[in-house]
C-alpha cells in the first residue's frame, strides 16, 4: 500500500505521455506549437516528422502501463527511471535550439523530475 500514490502517478504519467503521442500521430497541427519550438509551418513534411514523436511518446506510456501489468512496482520504477532521458532529451533540444525556456522547464523538466522522483520511490518502496 505504500507504493499505492507513486504508482498511480506512474499510471497518470504513462496515459498523459500516450495521449500526446496519439494527438502527434492524429492531428499533429493541432498540438505543433506546445513542445516549445518555434512552431514551424504546419505542411505534410512537418506533419510527417512529428508522427515518430507521437510513436516514441506512445511506445513509451504503452511500456509504463505494460510494466505495471506484472504487479511489480520495480520493473516500473526501473522504466520510469529509462523514460526519464526522452523528458530530459525534449528539454536539451529546446534549450539549445533557443526555443521556449519556459516551457522546456515547466513542461518537459518537470515531467523528467517527477518521473524521476517516481521512479526511485517504487524502486525503493520495497
């Protein structure tokens, strides 16, 4: 029971990371502005390039929620913990293409620390 909250914080994580991805494979233009780019023009080839953004976000929530089948917080906190660099790598991207500091921060930095901090709470909660 005492890893009942990170583990339902995982769970949030993982479907919020899988909608996005569904929004990037779906309707790419309507979400093109909230990564933090600059948002370039919204033509087939961008739209293109945007859908493996949405196959890595959805592939990613999909191993959270395939982890947590096994009943094994660990093997979640490990994934959680493997997932935490895509988060890390989105911020990395943002900042040193002079995109939206802001939003590298609030969005993509925040979602690696909490992942993080998840991630080592199940890892420890044995």
């Amino acid at each position: 029971m005492h890893n009942a909250i990170p583990l339902i914080v995982a769970a949030l994580i993982a479907v919020g990371i899988l909608v996005i991805g569904c929004f990037y494979l779906v309707s790419p233009e309507r979400i093109l502005g909230t990564f933090g780019l600059k948002p370039p023009a919204s033509d087939a080839d961008t739209r293109a390039w945007l859908r493996p953004k949405g196959i890595r976000d959805v592939a990613a929530g999909l191993v959270v929620l395939a982890m947590m089948l096994t009943a094994d917080g660990r093997l979640v906190g490990i994934a959680l913990l493997v997932e935490a660099v895509i988060p890390f790598g989105d911020m990395s991207i943002i900042l040193a293409s002079g995109g939206s500091r802001s939003r590298a921060f609030s969005v993509h930095g925040v979602t690696c620390a909490v992942m993080l901090v998840v991630g080592l709470l199940l890892i420890h909660a044995i």
